[in-house]
C-alpha cells in the first residue's frame, strides 16, 4: 500500500503535531508541543501582555479626570 502524506499535513495544519502522531512519530509530535506551548507562553508574556498594558495605560490616560 503506498503511504499517504495528505491526512497527517491536513491534521498538522489544524493541530501542531498531530500529523507526526498519527504517521507514528510519537518522539517528534511531543517535542512540538513542547516547543510550540514555551513558544507560545513566551509569545504571551512578551507581546500580548505589554500590549495590553500598554493599551490600558493610554486608555486610564484619556478617561481619567485630572
């Protein structure tokens, strides 16, 4: 039977390393979960987190009376 590439780059596309589980690389699909959740823990705390500090800092300036 000759291997299909289609349903796990299809599942990959929707889910990080769910290809790699399905085709049987248990190892690999597990390092990218754990890669992408540091990456996405860091992604969190250095963009989203100041932004919205950021964004509610210029809003406080603009409502708050003097």
């Amino acid at each position: 039977m000759k291997p299909t590439y289609g349903v796990p780059a299809l599942l990959s596309f929707f889910i990080p390393g769910l290809g790699q589980l399905i085709k049987g690389q248990i190892i690999k699909a597990f390092l990218i979960w754990a890669v992408g959740g540091v990456v996405g823990f860091l992604l969190v705390w250095t963009i989203i987190v100041p932004f919205v500090i950021w964004a509610w800092n210029v809003y406080d300036a603009y409502n708050d009376p003097a």
